[in-house]
C-alpha cells in the first residue's frame, strides 16, 4: 500500500521528539497557485523537509523505513493562518532535524535547515531554529560577551559608544590613528575599522594596528580607561587566524570579522586558544538572506558560534530594513539566558545620532553598544565633540533627563550642538492599548 503520507515524518509531536538530539527549525510558508482549490501543502511539506536529510524526488531501495526514522527531518508543528483565499495556503511549520545527521559540524546544519528547503515555497522564510542540549553543549560561545567586555572597558550599567573609523578605506594608518586619537579624547569607548578595510595597498593590519595602539596606550596612561580597537582581518579562513594572531602580537584588544568569511571559519577563530580579545561579527553580508532567514535566527547562530559584539538591525536607522519588532527580537536573542553560552552586545546601527539616544536606549536597554560613524566624526565641532556629544547623551538618558533639556545646561556644548545639526526625535506613541486615540491621557500642567 502506498501512502500519501509518511508515518515517519508526521506521526510526530513537538512533546514526544527527543529535544535534546534535535534541532528544531520553525518556517513560515506562504503559497498560491490561482485557480486550483486543492493544494496539498503536507505534501509540499513533506519533499521540503526530506530534501533537507534523507531522501529526493524519487524514492530509492535504500532509503528505508529504518534510515528515515534515524535520520530524516520529522514535521512537529503545522499552524495554518487563514487566508481568506481559497487559492492559497500559509502555515507556520516546524522540522525537527536529528543531530546525529552532522553533529556540531555547523555548514551542515545550515545545509539542513537552510538549504535547498528555500526551493520548495513560493514564500519561505526560517524564522526560529531551537538547539537541542547535547548539540549546544559542543558550543562555547563568546569569551567575552556583555560582562566580560564591560570588565574590559570598565564601564558598567550604561550603553558603549563606539567609534567607525571613516572614510571606509583610503586613509593612511596615519591618518587613522589621528582619527582615534581624536575620539578617545571624547571618551569614546570603543573603536572600530569599517568592514570594508583589511588590508588596502596603503594601510595594513600590519601598519594600522602599533599606531592605532600607541594612541590607545596613550590616552589610557593619562585616563586609566583604555578603548577597545577591533581590528578589521577578514580573509580566508588560514590567511585569517594568523592575521589574527599577527594583531593581537602587535597590541590588538580586538578584532572584527564579516558575515561573509562563514560561521564555520568564524567559529574556528572565535574559540582557537590564541585568541584572547572581544571578536566583533559584523553582519552587513546577511542583508543578502533577510527575505529567507529572519534577523534572529542569523543572530542566535552568531552568537552560537562565539560573537562577542554584534550589528543589530533598528527601525531608526538610515537603513531600516526590518520592523521595529524583528530588530528587537534580534537584540533579545543576544541577550537572553541560554544555558552556559554568553550574552553577546547588542549594535543598534546604521545612521544613529545623539538625538536617537533616547529611542534606542529607551527600546534596547542599557547593554548595548552604539556605532556611530558620520553621527560621530560630522559633529560641527569636530571628531572630540562628536566622541563628547555622544557621551552627554548617554549620560542625560540614564539619569533621565530628557535630551533638549540636557542640551541647555552649560557643560553639554557638544550634545548642544549636535542637536541643532541632527535634531532630536521623539519617539511616536501608539493607541494600541486604548480604545481609540480621543481617549488617550492628555499631560496636564499646573501653575502653582
């Protein structure tokens, strides 16, 4: 007897499946095809699912009832949303993925949950993905993370700020480190290269990192509060470790690493003995996946795989790619309790200025760190007031005191002025948890 459907694969519930040697991979699906009433989405379901383990369009002698109960993907979840359209199906389906398929060989496990499946729907996007104990537990995430960071830098119980070394690339070692030179006198907390620069014909790791550090040192013999330079060392992944291992030996407490090297690579650096600095993720090469892979899930398998730091997409910003909820989502797979994995820093990025402080403090919380690039170094004043400005936002928001009001008083020139350059937003309110707008509370002020 031929059935429709594969016992295997469907008889299967989230509650009975044994989590903690699975992998669970939730995916919205969204399909259409106009004019035909009956679509048979489990059988859609059914050719995704086993084309990301067992089997392939045409079944084999060899893939056997035993092979698919050890080793194929089983469906433990399908929640159908109403469409209202007869000639469309959408579902929220969850796989559950066998760890012993490939154990924590991590290009594997994307090859599972985030592969071929993408074929299969007219609309599919990954949009959660649980790591079962026995697979986590191979995992040693970030060194450092949120605390070990803040031990680093000495600063506790308020956002970072930090510094993008601009333009991209172009400027001498010189150049850059007269550029850091001016910000850290501003108090800022960190520093960064921008991702595009590694080594450029006219500015190596090599050069880039004794000069940057000479400034560094510098200005901590003087403060006592010594920044973070992460170091920019993309590259493939041999030419990366002993490029890694070259910048920490000349002075280097910190290195940055793009999306586009791999999570595999990334998790080799991140957890090789040698390298003892914070190790930034800079996730601009996800932009390529966000209409399949949602921002959360890319942030749990950084993190995963040993992100101390990492970008995080905001609504604010100048290039608001995602919804306000999906950004703070991502901020809060970064920071919530996962077993013996570290917290990794939360980056709201991407065109920030001093007059956001308030907005993306008041959404993202005190364990962040702000980049700032030209929101820093175009400041009227100079790289100083800009690193200053940034530093009388921070501190008027944690003591409460609304920007424009901070900005008045005499010792925050910098803030000041920034606000007059940038502006200052307000945050909108929403009517969601009343009736209607007429009835929301209105202020009242007293002359007494």
């Amino acid at each position: 007897m031929k059935r429709y459907y594969d016992s295997e694969i469907f008889h299967q519930m989230l509650d009975g499946i044994d989590l903690d040697n699975h992998v669970i991979a939730t995916y919205y699906l969204r399909d259409r095809l106009e004019g035909e009433k009956f679509l048979d989405h489990l059988a859609l379901v059914q050719a995704m699912g086993l084309e990301g383990s067992t089997g392939t369009w045409e079944k084999v002698a060899e893939d056997t009832e035993e092979v698919r109960r050890a080793m194929s993907s089983k469906m433990v979840g399908y929640h159908e949303i109403p469409t209202g359209d007869p000639y469309t199906k959408s579902a929220v389906v969850q796989l559950a993925f066998p760890i012993r398929a490939w154990g924590d060989n991590v290009p594997m496990m994307l090859l599972a949950i985030a592969g071929n499946c993408f074929a299969y729907s007219k609309n599919i996007m990954l949009t959660d993905l649980f790591v079962g104990k026995n697979l986590l537990a191979k995992f040693k995430g970030p060194k450092f993370g949120v605390d070990g960071i803040r031990k680093l830098t000495g600063v506790q119980d308020r956002p970072l700020s930090l510094h993008i070394i601009k333009p991209k690339m172009g400027m001498t070692p010189e150049q850059t480190a007269n550029q850091v030179r001016q910000t850290v006198a501003g108090g800022a907390d960190m520093c960064k290269d921008d991702e595009m620069l590694c080594d450029a014909y006219n500015n190596t790791v090599e050069q880039r990192v004794p000069k940057v550090m000479e400034v560094i040192n510098r200005a901590a013999d003087k403060t006592g509060k010594k920044m973070i330079y992460l170091c920019s060392i993309t590259d493939g992944p041999k030419k990366m470790a002993d490029k890694a291992r070259r910048a920490i030996d000349l002075g280097a407490n910190g290195l940055l690493v793009t999306y586009s090297a791999g999570l595999g690579t990334f998790r080799e650096l991140t957890s090789h003995p040698d390298i003892n600095v914070p190790v930034m993720l800079h996730a601009s090469h996800m932009i390529a996946m966000m209409k399949q892979i949602a921002w959360p899930v890319l942030a749990k398998l950084c993190r995963l795989c040993g992100a101390d730091l990492m970008l995080t997409p905001t609504m604010w910003s100048s290039i608001p790619m995602v919804s306000m909820e999906e950004g703070l989502r991502t901020s809060f797979m970064k920071l919530a309790p996962w077993q013996h994995i570290k917290r990794t820093f939360p980056m709201p990025c991407a065109g920030v200025y001093p007059g956001l402080a308030e907005v993306i403090i008041g959404e993202y919380g005190p364990d962040i760190i702000i980049p700032a690039g030209g929101g820093m170094l175009g400041h009227p004043d100079g790289y100083t007031a800009g690193a200053q400005a940034w530093q009388q936002a921070i501190a008027a928001v944690m003591a409460g005191v609304p920007l424009p009001e901070a900005a008045r008083q005499q010792d925050n020139k910098a803030l000041r002025r920034a606000l007059e350059k940038w502006g200052y937003m307000e945050r909108p309110k929403s009517p969601w948890l009343r009736l209607a707008p007429a009835y929301q509370p209105k202020p009242m002020k007293f002359d007494v």
